[in-house]
C-alpha cells in the first residue's frame, strides 16, 4: 500500500530522516497513515471513504517484521511526517505502507523515500524489490514509473466462505515449544527448495509471538506438502473478525492448493471469521481458476510493481504467494 505526491520538488532542508521507527510512535504513524490514505482516495474521486488507523497490533508487527528498515522522516519539530516501512524476506524485500502526510507533499520528499528503501534492500543482497499500488491511480504508477519500477501482473483478492473441514487443520499454535522450532525448519527448508532465497521464518514466528493467526500445515509436520501464514487479528481495533487473511503460502506442488484452502477455510470457522481471504498474485493461472473453481469471490486488484532488473519470478515448480501488504 502506497501513497505519495510527484508534485514539484520544494525545500526538504528542514525535513530530517530517514531514522527507525518504533512502537511507541505507532499513534504518530497512524495519524499520518489515515490522514494520507484518506486524500489518496479523495484525489481518485472517492471522497466518502475515510480510512482509519491500523489497529496497534497489525502496527507492532509491521515494524518488528521491518527491524531497522521501519524507516520514518520528521519534521523539525521532530514529528513523524512521512514512512517507510522495508520488509526483506531473505532475497525477497519490498516496501509497505509508505506515504507522506498531506501538508508535506510536493518537497520531493517521497522519491527520497522509495530511493531509500531501495538501496537499504540492495545492500542487504535483496534480488527482488518491490511494492504494490491501486491499479487505477495513474499518478502512484507514473511516480514509481520515473524512479525505475516497472509494472507487473495484477494480484487479485479472492474470498471463499468459512467451511467445515472433514479433519481439523494442522496448525503451528498446537505444538509444543520444541515441535515448533523443527516445525518452523521444516517450514523454512520447503520455502527454500521451491524458491532458493526466500525465508518467511521471521513472519511465522512474529505472528505465533503475538497470536496475531497462525500457519496451517498440510503433510507432515517434519516434511510438509506446504504452508499457510495467516493472520486473524482485525486490521482495525474494534472491528470484528470478518476475514481471515492469507500473508505467505508455499506448496511443494500446485495440485495442493485446494488442500490447503479447505484447511484455511475451517480455520476460518475456527477462529470466528466468516471468509477467508488470498491475495494472488498473477503468475499463477491455473491457481486462479482452481480458486474460482471453489466458488471465490473477486473481491480487489493490486498492481504488483518491481524495480527493472529486481523483478520476481515464479518458482518452475510449486507455489509461492506472497503478500506485500500487512
């Protein structure tokens, strides 16, 4: 999710940054996160939608997935104004949510950011680097256009139903504490031998951490057929759980995925939420129509962007999904 200004390049002498965000500024980055979305949708001619503050918890685990490249810019009175947050998966990094407040748009200030990011990423050995804007914004599509991204494939958002399953789902929460640490291996070598590079240990683990959802597991627990992370937890304090959100999934092999989304959807019974929710990327076709196939919904589009030369490819074998929103 990104929201920035290709306005005219204004003074940015007494703006001060990049320097790492922390929890306790989660009240600040909110601010700036609603206030900046808001306008986003605004300036596309929705002006009823009024976008609220991310709940603390989906906060906590942006930045501590993040670490040190939860990237924020002050004024200079040292408030928040603008952020970005950096992810990096082993060789996978992209950027999300990153926006500047409105009264500070126009200075330049969102190129300084996504240049930022992207040479934080290069540094650390990331060979993909991305992000994802609204397909229909033609000025966030330009904007990253000039700084070098290219566009991909769409994702789409897909829904199914909550389901009963025949067999509970084998989740990570009900282990023990030593299952969970060779679970999380396992976990971690199936994502690597179907995509050399990646490592989604650090999500599993913050999401078991702060009960955020949990990872579903088909197979073996010593050597799965593939994963799913997801979170349960409201993207909004107060709202209830109405879906329950797909962030990493992995499969050994494709013809997998309606084992795995039975399982998802009983977990979505489970835990209280009425749909499940997988935000696919375009790479996978036949994954599409199998989805379709199981009654899913069309529910939203992304439009997946790669910096020329850092762009993703999909595995030759099995299945990765990986969600570059929080």
């Amino acid at each position: 999710m990104t929201s920035v200004s290709p306005r005219p390049s204004r003074s940015l002498q007494s703006i001060r940054g990049p320097e790492v965000a922390t929890i306790d500024e989660i009240p600040q980055l909110n601010e700036v996160f609603a206030e900046a979305f808001t306008e986003r949708y605004r300036k596309d001619g929705m002006v009823g939608v009024r976008v609220p503050p991310l709940s603390t918890a989906i906060w906590r685990y942006a930045i501590e997935d993040a670490g040190e490249g939860a990237l924020c810019w002050r004024d200079a009175s040292g408030r928040i104004i603008a952020f970005n947050m950096v992810h990096q998966s082993g060789t996978e990094g992209w950027m999300g949510p990153l926006c500047v407040a409105p009264g500070h748009q126009g200075a330049g200030l969102g190129k300084v950011m996504v240049q930022t990011g992207m040479q934080w990423l290069r540094l650390r050995g990331a060979s993909v680097i991305g992000l994802e804007t609204m397909p229909r914004t033609m000025e966030n599509i330009g904007f990253y256009s000039h700084l070098g991204f290219v566009p991909g494939r769409l994702t789409v958002t897909l829904t199914l139903e909550a389901t009963t399953a025949e067999h509970p789902p084998q989740l990570l929460s009900r282990c023990s504490s030593q299952q969970k640490v060779a679970v999380v291996e396992a976990c971690r070598a199936l994502t690597a031998q179907v995509m050399p590079g990646y490592d989604f240990t650090r999500e599993i683990e913050l999401t078991d951490k702060h009960a955020l959802g949990d990872t579903v597991i088909i197979g073996s627990l010593e050597e799965p057929d593939g994963f799913a992370l997801c979170h349960s937890a409201p993207l909004v304090d107060g709202r209830t759980r109405d879906e329950l959100r797909v962030l990493k999934l992995v499969l050994a092999r494709q013809a997998n995925l309606p084992r795995l989304i039975g399982a998802l959807t009983d977990l979505a019974r489970r835990t209280g939420t009425r749909r499940l929710a997988v935000r696919l990327q375009g790479d996978y076709p036949d994954a599409y129509r199998a989805l379709i196939a199981l009654r899913a919904r069309v529910r939203w589009t992304d439009l997946r962007m790669s910096v020329y030369g850092w762009s993703e490819l999909p595995p030759a074998d099995g299945m990765v999904l990986s969600n570059w929103e929080i």
